[in-house]
C-alpha cells in the first residue's frame, strides 16, 4: 500500500522537521493561529535581537505541507528585518511544489507568525 506521494523537498522538512518544538529561556514572542475546518493549528514562537530575527521556532498540527512550510521558515526567517519578517506565502508553496488547495492552510502559518511579529515590533509612543 502506498501512501500520498510529496515532494521530496515537503519530505524532507517534514522529517527532519527543524526548528520544531517548543523554545528554551526567556525573551520569546509567541503567536498562533488556527483553523477548524481542517483542524490546522499553528504556533510560532520568534526571538529577536537588534530589530531581527535570531530564532522560530515552531509547533504544529497539520499536514505534512503545513509541517514541512514552519520548518522552511525556521530556516529562512532568522537575520530577517522584523519589519519584513513575514513571508511571500506563494513564493513558499512554489518552493514545496504544494497543491492550490494548500494555500489556506500555509496562511495560518503566516497568521500565527504575525501574531509573533506584532509582539516584537515596538509601537510608537
């Protein structure tokens, strides 16, 4: 019997899954998003150092596409401008080769990791 057949790239992120967990020590925004309909839950915790970002880190109830995106951002994100933290979620799913009907739940990604962000970003007094 033979299971769905991902990407290789999907694959790989899902298994080696890095960045996954929850963070140790103090100084980490968390943020999170969720929805119901596929049960997708996403939580991004980011730590910041000198207006970027020095780590995500990540924990997830999805499919392998909504694992293998957090653990691609884990990846990516850190050295990014906090004000250019958020990632081109297109230019992502392109990347994972994923399906068009994945793209909703890779916005709960993004969601939860704006929610991080907007913990992050100083607001003007």
């Amino acid at each position: 019997m033979s299971g769905p057949a991902y990407p290789p790239a999907v694959l790989d992120l899902f298994l080696r899954a890095p960045g996954a967990g929850r963070p140790d020590g103090p100084g980490w925004a968390s943020g999170e998003a969720r929805e119901p309909l596929s049960a997708t839950h996403v939580r991004v915790h980011l730590k910041a150092a000198d207006g970027r970002i020095a780590a995500l880190r990540w924990e997830a109830r999805g499919c392998p596409y909504t694992l293998a995106l957090a653990a691609l951002l884990s990846t990516q994100a850190p050295g990014r401008p906090l004000g250019q933290a958020l990632p081109d979620i297109r230019a992502l799913a392109r990347e994972l080769d994923a399906p068009v009907g994945k793209l909703g739940r890779f916005l709960v990604v993004q969601d939860a990791m704006a929610a991080a962000v907007l913990l992050l970003v100083p607001r003007p007094a």
